[in-house]
C-alpha cells in the first residue's frame, strides 16, 4: 500500500451473483461495476484490528439469529 493511505481495494467476485467480471467506476477509490449483473458497489478498508480486540463476526451472527436470550 502507498505511503499516502490511498490504496485500492480490489474485490476478485462480485457480491451479488460473484462473477469475476469486474470494472472500476466512479471517480472514487473503491468503487466497482460487474458487467454481468449490471450492479455497482463500493468496497472500503475500515482498519486493521489489534490482537485483543473483539471481533464484530459474533455480533453480527448473534443479530442474524434473532438476537442473544
């Protein structure tokens, strides 16, 4: 990654039908056109987590379940 922080994040499938068709688009870093299912999105880096750090995959599953009881 560069110096400046500015570092492209590239996707190797789409997330909606996971072709590998996929184009840059937009003028911001980070967004993606698949040529196969016609569907833009973005893909951003949020951080890097520190080795004690909770991980959010938990939560997320816990609220996919219908939440913790």
């Amino acid at each position: 990654m560069s110096g400046s922080g500015e570092g492209r994040a590239v996707p190797y499938y789409c997330p909606f039908c996971a072709s590998e068709d996929l184009w840059p688009a937009g003028e911001t870093h980070g967004q993606w056109e698949c040529r196969s299912c016609a569907r833009t999105f973005a893909v951003r880096f949020v951080s890097v987590a520190s080795p004690g750090e909770r991980s959010l995959r938990p939560a997320i599953e816990t609220a996919a379940a219908g939440g913790a009881r």
